[in-house]
C-alpha cells in the first residue's frame, strides 16, 4: 500500500478511533479527552504532511480504491479515497478547526456530565467530516454527507431535556433530508448516464452531458441541468441556503464547541466544497450557475439584515454565517470556485474564532447569551476581547485581514460574470458588506464596551476563561488575521487547485482578475477606494452611533419602523410558513388518509364488510342446512333435473 | 442438511413441549440450544455453498408418487440469506425471556415456526411449500392468539383469514401448473409455456397470495392490527421473516412463472409500490401507537422491495432485483430490532402509546443509544443496512422514470420523520412520569440481543458485497430467464 494512501486513512479512521473509545471504552473523563485529543493530533498532523507533499512540492493527487462496497457485472460500488489540493486543503481545515476545538472543550464542558459522549461525538463528526472530503465518488460522498448530518442532529440534542434543544434537531435532520431528497436524484442522474458513480470516470466524460436532455412532463430538461440542479438541492441543505436555511439559527441550541466546528468553520461548509468538487459538471450549466448565484446573493444579503434584530450572541453569529455562506455560494454560480474555496478557509478560521470567543463570553456569564445583559466586558476578558475583535475584523473585510482578500475577490468576481444575475448579485453582495459591518459590530459594542448591563453580583465574578479556552482563540487569532497574505495569489491565481476545479473559458473570472492583481499590499491599499471598504465602514459607523453613542436610538428606530421590524423579528415568516402550513398540512392529509381511507374504506368497508357478508350470507346456507334428510334428498333431485336440462 | 434445518428446530420444539413442567430457567435455555443448534447449522450451509453452482444440496424422494409429488429440497442464492435471517431472528427472540405463562409452549411455537419457515424457502416442490407456508400460520396463530394482547381474538382471526384467502388462490394456481405441466416440481413450472391469458390469470392467483403477506397496499390492514396484538417474539418474527415470503413468492414464482404477464402489470405493481412509500409513509407519521408505527414504516420498506423487483423490465433490472433483496435482509435485521426495542419498552411500562413515554434515555441511556441506532437505521442512513437496499432500488427507478425515482425519494424526508419524530417524543426531553423515572436500563441479556441485531445492521451498511455476490449469479439467472419469457 502507498505511504500517502496510508497517511490518509489513518487521518481519516484515527478520529474515528477515538470516538468509539470515547464512547463506547466506559473511560473516564480525562483518558476521553486525551485519546481523542491525542488521534485528532495525529490526523492533523498527517494532513499537513499530505498539504505538504500535495501543494507545497506539487506532488502528484492520491486517487486509490480501499474495498469494494458492492460489485457485479451489472455495477461497482468503491469506497476510496481522492487526496488532491482541493481535498487536502479541507482536511487540513477540518482537522486543525476540530483540534483546536477538542482542547477548547476540556473548559468549555468541563462540569457537563456528558462529558464523554460530547468528545466521542466530535471526534466522530471529525472522521465523517473527513470522510466526505476524501471521499472519490459519490456513495463516500453521500455516506460522509449524512454522516455529518447525523452527528449535527446528535449535538444540536446535546442537551436532550431542552425541549427547544430536541426541536432544533429535529428541525435540522429533516430539513437536511429535503436536501438530501433532492441530492440521491441527482445521484441517481449520474449513475443514470454516466454508469459509474466515480468522480475520475464522472468528470473525464462530462463532456457528454452537452446536448443530453431527459423528457419530463412533456418537457426536454438539459441532463447537465437536472444533474446540476438535483446536487445543488442538498447543497442547499447543508450549506444553509435560502429557503433551507430555517435550521441553521436552531442550531445554536447545541454547545458552542460544536456551533464553531459543525455550524460555522466545516459540516455548513460541504455544500460549497460540494458544488467546488463537481465544477466539471457544473460548468456545463449556466441555468444552475445563474440560479445559485442568485440564491447565494438573496441569502448573503437577506440574512444579514437578519443579524441586526437578534439578541442572542450565538444566533447573531449564526446569521452571520448564513450570510457568508451565502457569499461563497455566490462565487460559486459566478465560477470563482477557487475564491469560494478561498473565503471557505478563511471564515472557517475568523468564524471559528467569533464563536469560540462568544462561547468564552458564556462561559464567563454561566450561560446567559442575551446581549442585552452583557456590555462593558473587555475590562475583565481582555483577551477573549482581542480574540473577537480581530474576527471581526476580519469578518468585516478589513483591508489586510484574512477575510478581506477572500470577500474582496467575491465581490469582485461578481463584477467579471457574464451570467444575467451577476448584476443583482453584485448589488446584493456589495450592500451585504455594510449590513455585516453592521451586526459584527453591533455584537462587539453590545458585549464588551458600553454601558455595563450585567448584574452588580455577577460582575464580582467575572473573569478571563482558563488557558484551555484562550489559547485557542489566539492560535485561530493568526490564520484568521494574516492567512490571506500568503494564500490569496496562490489560491485564486497561481494554479493553486490544479485539475481538481475545472473552469471553461468563457466562465474563468479570476483569471480576467488576475491582472488587475499587484501584490497583497497594493490590493489592500486600493481597496481604499471601493465601495465595500466604505461599505463597511459605515456599517461600523452605524454600530458606533447606534450602540454606543446613543444606546436610545435602537429601540427608537425598531418601533418607528413597525412591521419591518417585526417582518425581521419573524425571519420573513419562513418559520412560521413551514411549521403551520406544511408541516401541519401533511399531518392533516396524513390523519385523513389514514382514518378515511385506511380505516374506514379498506378495514370497515372492505375487509370488515366483506367479513359482515360473509356472514349473513353463511346465515342463508344455514337456513338450508336444515339437517332434514328430505330437504337434502329433493335438492338433489332438483340439481339432477336441472343438469339433465343444461346437457339436453 | 437442509432437512436438518426443517426437522430439528421442529422436533426439538416437540421436545421442549414434554419440558412443561421443569423450571422456568432450563426451558429457556433448551430453547437457545436448539435456536443456537439450529443457525450453527445453517452457518454451515452458508459456508458449503458455492454462490455460482446454483441450486445445492439438493435432497430428493417420493413422497406421493400417485400426484407426482416429492419431497425435494435445494437452496439457491436467493433461498440461502432468507434462511440465515431466519435462523438469526429465532436465535435473538430465543434469547428474550419467555413469558411466565406457559414457557414451553412458546418456544415450542417459535422453535417449529422456525422449521416451517425454512421449509418455505428450501422446498423445490410446489405442495410442500404449500404445506410449509399454510401450516406456518399454525403456530403464528397460537403465539398471537395466547399471548397477544386485548383483541388477540380479533388481529388473529384477521390474520388467519387475510393469509389464508390469499393463499387459496395460490393452491388454485398450483393446481392449474400440475394440470399443464404434470408435475408440482417449481423447475417444471417455471420451464412451462403458457399463453398470455394463462399468465395473467395465474399472475393474479399468485399476487393476491404474496400481495397480502407482504404486504402491499391496499391489502395491508392486517398488518398493523396483528403487530399490536402479537407479543414481541410474535411481531420481530412477522415482520423479520414471514413478510420476506411475499417477496419471495415473487422471485420464485411470479417472475419465473408468468414472465410476460409481470411485463404486462408492472406497472400496477411498481404503482402499487410507490403507494407503499409515499401513502404509508405519510399514515406512518400520525401514528400513536409504536408498533403500529412500526408496522406502517414496514409496509412503506418493503414497498421498496416490490419496487425494486418489478423493475425487472427497465435498464437497471439487476440493480433493483439485488436491490429489492438485500432491503429484504435488512428489513428483517432493522425492523426485528425496532419491535425488539418496543418490547424492552412494554415489559417495563406495558403501554405502546407514545404519549405514555417521554425522557426515557434519562433512565435507560445504553438503550436510547441502541434504539437511536435503529432509528437511524430505519431511515436510512448510510452506513446502515437500512441506506443499501434503498439507493439500489432509488437508483435504478431512475433509469426507469424520472417521477418513479422523486416519489421513492420521498422515503428519505418521510421515513425520518416518522421515525425520528417518535424517537423524539418516546425517548427525549425531561422525564415524563414517574413510569419512565422508574424505568430499568437494559440488562445484560437484552443488550446482547440488541447488539448482534446491531452488529449485522452495521456489517450490511458496511460491506453488502459479501451479501450481493451471494446472491448475484441466482439473480442474473432468474433476470435472464425473465427476459427471454417477457413476450410470452
């Protein structure tokens, strides 16, 4: 076996190693959190290893079967594994992300009793997550991607007494599986016409897919359409968008940890790498590139209004990722796969960091997460206020931070794409910028500067979480600040992903982008005179203004504005659309069909009545069962005659 | 060997019988010998048989030669994965603890049950499958009619009357066989050549026999009534083993035997089965009662397994035989487990209704942990055994029709709901009585059986292959033989 495929397996089945000793060895707490640890370490490790070999050296794609899942003249079935830049870049994200996050549990959960459970589930949401972007077909693909799901309905019910906890997961598994619904079509597609379900085989003849059409409903659909569009369904499933999107806020009922590692920096993230993955495919379809385009816009914008009314600190960083997924899913349907990629890894560090920081909030206010209680915090955790600031400023697009390099080339791209919906996406993107100025600040002055809110008996008790906790937050403090200086001429210019993302010609963005480029410092210095940086700017501005010069103003504004107020405290009524009308609706169609027609038609009607029939008729022959010899006798001497009659 | 698998589960159950009056405590343990006996044994055909040699250990005598009929017995890919699910299903409900009220007697009905049930699926003549899969409904009647529930009467009668009505038309049919071909050997009737009507009628003999014990709809109303009445072993046994005779009857017989006339009806069978996923689906999700829901989520699985089958005549034919198949196995393993689950839950409460529950893993955590797995798996999560059978079949309706894939999909948003809504409110939250504060995790017993059911859940989900290449050379043949029948 080669070393590389080795080094991946055991990245990719160590997590898993430690999950099931975690889980299932009956350990106690600190041998839980040491192995897990220890094997997310180690898996970390062998992905920098394999990031080193791969694009560093420029070393050659790993691409090996392990075993055959199912096989026959008729189909194969392979589970193995594609180890190439696209893929070891998001192995070294998850498995950094989730080891950094594993440590910061040990004080995150420290005096939870689930102690064990809640390791062994990360450390198996790490293999899964694993899993999906290793994986060199779609069977791993899909195993992986419900796998992830599965372990995000297991900790968003952490906490399973909370019944708002146990409706949030539940919420979250099913609306993933209306994702999913449409993903296995489109799967089925693939297999469908190509006969493989095999990336390599897949992607080397998707050229066929120009001109295929299928037939439904009397209507020619372009095969790359369907196919496209089917995936691009459970990508918006996963990755949260517009009109999925109802279960990601829901999600911050779950423990914070897991909020950073599933619900911000990785699992939310897969449908971007999905779409990323299969540019071969994509690319052939300008309907769904236009389509998820507008769709990452609307969501990038219309979610990050939605941050600015919440009061909860998690669910304010939710909406903000909602809304820089949103961002990436735009660059997607304009072909800048590689700066969606690109902005993936550098929210998965500053996103990662905002929540971990939010979470040491919490756990300095033993739980309470309204930020209308908060304020003045930054004289007793200094450090978690450095943290959260350099997130946010990275968040905000600042000129030289990570995020700014990865938001800036989305905006950008959007200018060079030729789709009809690159007009509005770049309007609602460029406008986004200020919303996210905005709320990140908002949230900043809200819970650290300001008037203190806090109770004068819990300010007694407020301090610096331990080191488990800050130390985290300041080794995610530096990717989240200078990674794009190394990485933004790499990654979106410099050939950085190789074959693993295919762009035609007629869609390559970045490289017109290209040359407009000048260098990390020169970019940063002209962003000075664009429109986002003022963007946000202003947002800041606004969040200055509003929250710390005249903390009146809000409420204020918020009464003024009546229903638009309330149109965003009920988050444009999604929720209350699926929750009244479709979810009550199918129980109402499913309680008639199952009293009306179950019931009553099939059992009362038909069984039961033929069973009732039966009956009277058996009380007719037994009428003429009569037990008299003669009775018997003369009937037969009738049936004789009539035979007799019938032959004659 | 294969005789050994019809007589000695049922001559030990005999035996267990002359037990009645000793402890408790051996009976049970006679009863996992001669389960345990009983799989050893079919392990070992299992490891004998040689996937490509087809039919195999073949055991052939006259039994009454006047008929032509004869005592012929031989296992074939199809034949060998039912029987070890049979044998495996017996060995977990052996291992459960008897009722008090008459130990022997029950393992007696399972053990001959058992016999009967392999008998089903290794006989190679049409009347002793018939005697076979009539006399099953013996001792499956005594388990439900004395130690079932309040309407026990009723669920059994209906169950009875249900099987067997549909069974009468099937002896008519085989009849009808012997009269064209002069023999009750199922070889002599698939090699028959019979005109399109002939097809057709017999098709439907055959469809009312099958449709009803697998069941489809709208022949399903037996199912959930009698599920709810039977005691656990009585439910895991129904719905591991004697639901996959239908499916069964279809590969033996009505594909085999009347080729053209499926070519003719599939789609009312392939229609029939989306009305399984997506109908039952949906009247699975307002259940109140578990193994209600339970069986509702049955009808809608095995659905695929119809669907699977009967699209014998679009491209992917083998993709949705092995399919419909391997959902068979798994459904056996999965939906074994669920009732098993149910029944942990109804010793300790002695209520199915969700209501009654609530918070039960605050005091029985290493059974919401297994349960949570059945559940996952019941929705089909990859991984699972419960996610294989499903794709083959959601992937090959595809390259049937567009709208056949999108309505079998559904199973994906449905199948969690319903299950995961129940495992919601039955296991989530703060604990809801004192009942369930009272509740006792699983012992060391139940946690066995659970396990093994877990184990093989999860080796499926795993790694079918071992599985499909068991199978595969039977069902090429049998798709071979389907094509060349199909114009009639």
């Amino acid at each position: 076996m080669n070393p590389a495929l080795m080094a991946c397996l055991a990245a990719v089945l160590l997590p898993l190693l430690g999950a099931l000793i975690a889980g299932l060895g009956g350990v106690g707490r600190s041998t839980a959190h040491r192995v897990t640890i220890a094997c997310t370490g180690i898996s970390t490790l062998l992905s920098l290893l394999l990031y080193k070999r791969i694009i560093l050296e420029q070393g050659a794609s790993l691409n090996e079967v392990a075993y055959t899942w199912l096989g026959g003249e008729w189909l194969t079935l392979e589970i193995g594994f594609l180890v190439d830049p696209l893929s070891v870049t998001m192995m070294v994200v998850v498995s950094l992300v989730s080891w950094l996050i594993h440590i910061y549990t040990i004080g995150y959960m420290r005096d939870d009793p689930g102690y064990q459970r809640f390791f062994s589930y990360i450390s198996l949401f790490t293999f899964a997550m694993l899993m999906l972007v290793t994986a060199n077909n779609f069977l791993q693909l899909f195993f992986g991607w419900e796998a992830v799901g599965l372990v995000s309905y297991l900790l968003i019910g952490f906490w399973f007494k909370r019944e708002s906890a146990i409706a949030a997961n539940l919420k979250a598994f099913l609306v993933n599986r209306v994702g999913d619904f449409g993903f296995i079509i489109g799967i089925a597609a693939v297999l469908a016409f190509f006969g493989s379900l095999d990336y390599d085989t897949v992607f080397q003849r998707s050229d066929e897919l120009r001109g295929a059409v299928l037939v439904i409903l009397g209507q020619d659909i372009s095969m790359a359409t369907l196919i496209c569009g089917c995936l691009f369904v459970g990508a918006m499933g996963k990755s949260a968008q517009v009109p999925l999107h109802v279960w990601l806020p829901d999600s911050m009922e779950g423990p914070t940890p897991i909020s950073a590692l599933i619900h911000a920096a990785t699992m939310v993230t897969a449908g971007i790498f999905m779409v990323a993955r299969m540019s071969p495919l994509y690319e052939l379809s300008e309907v769904v590139l236009n389509l998820i385009l507008i769709i990452g816009a609307v969501t990038a914008l219309s979610m990050g209004i939605l941050g600015i009314v919440q009061h909860d600190i998690k669910r304010v960083i939710a909406y903000s990722t909602l809304s820089q997924l949103g961002y990436m899913t735009a660059a997607l349907g304009a072909s800048a796969y590689a700066a969606a990629m690109f902005h993936l890894v550098t929210h998965a560090f500053f996103k990662a960091l905002l929540f971990l920081g939010a979470g040491s909030v919490i756990i300095a206010l033993h739980h309470k997460q309204d930020l209308r209680n908060m304020g003045g915090l930054y004289r007793y955790m200094p450090l978690t206020w450095i943290a959260m600031l350099a997130g946010s400023l990275s968040l905000i697009g600042f000129p030289g931070t990570a995020g700014f390099y990865s938001k800036e080339a989305i905006i950008e791209a959007m200018h060079y794409s030729r789709l009809p919906g690159a007009g509005f996406a770049a309007f609602a993107l460029t406008l986004g910028v200020f919303f996210t100025g905005l709320y990140t600040f908002r949230l900043l002055f809200l819970a650290f500067h300001g008037r203190e809110r806090t109770r004068v008996d819990e300010r007694e008790q407020l301090r610096e979480s331990p080191r488990v906790v800050t130390i985290p937050l300041l080794v995610l403090m530096v990717p989240s600040l200078v990674i794009g200086l190394p990485l933004v001429e790499l990654m979106l210019y410099g050939g950085y992903f190789r074959e693993s993302i295919t762009v035609l010609p007629q869609h390559a963005v970045l490289a017109t982008m290209r040359a407009d480029f000048h260098g990390v410092w020169s970019y940063a210095a002209h962003a000075l005179l664009t429109w986002p940086f003022w963007l946000a700017m202003a947002g800041v501005a606004v969040a200055a203004y509003c929250y710390l010069l005249r903390p009146q103003l809000p409420g204020r504004i918020a009464t003024a504005a009546g229903p638009w107020y309330r149109l965003l405290l009920c988050k444009y009524g999604f929720d209350a659309f699926y929750l009244g009308p479709l979810a009550g609706g199918v129980r109402r169609v499913a309680h008639r069909l199952w009293q009306d027609v179950d019931s009553t038609l099939i059992d009362r009607w038909m069984v039961n009545g033929t069973a009732h029939s039966m009956y009277l008729l058996s009380a007719v022959v037994r009428r003429l069962q009569t037990g008299r010899l003669y009775h018997y006798a003369f009937m037969m001497i009738l049936g004789l005659l009539l035979l007799g009659l019938l032959q004659g | 060997m294969l005789s050994g698998l019809i007589w000695l589960p049922i001559c030990w159950g005999i035996g267990l019988l002359l037990l009645e009056r000793v402890r408790p405590a051996l009976v049970a343990a006679a009863g996992v010998v001669g389960a345990l006996l009983t799989f050893a044994l079919s392990l070992l055909m299992y490891i004998g048989f040689d996937p490509a040699a087809g039919m195999q250990y073949t055991e052939q005598y006259a039994w009454i030669p006047a008929f032509a009929i004869r005592y012929h017995l031989a296992v074939d890919g199809i034949a060998v994965p039912l029987i070890l699910l049979t044998t495996f299903s017996t060995l977990l409900v052996a291992l459960l603890v008897p009722p008090t009220d008459r130990p022997a007697l029950h393992l007696a009905a399972f053990l001959v049950l058992e016999g009967l049930m392999n008998g089903v699926f290794v006989a190679r003549d049409a009347i002793l499958f018939y005697v076979c899969w009539e006399a099953m409904l013996i001792p499956m009647f005594v388990i439900i009619g004395v130690w079932g529930g309040p309407r026990r009467v009723y669920a059994a009668i209906k169950f009875f009357l249900y099987t067997f009505l549909g069974s009468v038309f099937m002896l008519i049919a085989l009849l009808y066989l012997y009269h064209r071909s002069g023999s009750f050997a199922i070889e002599a009737f698939q090699l028959q050549p019979l005109s399109l009507h002939e097809q057709t009628l017999i098709f439907i003999a055959f469809l009312l026999a099958f449709a009803v014990k697998i069941p489809m709809w709208p022949v399903h109303t037996w199912l959930p009534d009698a599920h709810v009445e039977a005691p656990t072993g009585g439910s895991v046994i129904l719905a591991a083993v004697m639901l996959k005779m239908g499916g069964y009857g279809f590969l033996r017989f009505s594909l085999p035997i009347t080729p053209a006339a499926c070519a003719l009806l599939d789609g009312l069978m392939i229609t029939l089965s989306l009305v399984a996923i997506a109908y039952i689906g949906m009247v699975a999700l307002v259940q109140q009662d578990m193994k209600k829901l339970i069986a509702y989520s049955s009808v809608a699985h095995m659905g695929f397994v119809t669907l699977g089958f009967f699209l014998c005549f679009t491209p992917a034919a083998m993709l949705g035989l092995q399919g419909g198949m391997i959902q068979m196995i798994s459904h056996g393993f999965i939906s074994g487990a669920l009732f098993l689950c149910i029944g942990v839950l109804y010793t300790r409460m002695h209520s199915r209704q969700i209501a009654d529950y609530g918070g039960v893993v605050n005091t029985m955590p290493r059974f919401a942990a297994l349960l949570m797995f059945f559940a996952m798996a019941n929705a089909g999560l990859p991984g699972t055994s419960g996610f294989v059978g499903e794709f083959l079949v959601i992937l090959a309706s595809f390259q049937a029709n567009f709208w056949i894939a999108f309505i079998a999909a559904t199973t994906l948003i449905l199948g969690a709901a319903y299950t995961l809504w129940m495992y919601k409110r039955v296991i989530f939250g703060e604990i809801a009585n004192d009942q369930v504060r009272a509740l006792q995790d699983i012992d060391s017993r139940e946690t066995l059986v659970l396990g093994l059911a877990a184990v093989a859940v999860l080796a499926l989900g795993i790694w079918p292959a071992p599985l499909v290449e068991l199978m595969d050379p039977t069902l090429e043949q049998l798709w071979a033989h389907v094509q060349a029948g199909k114009h009639g």
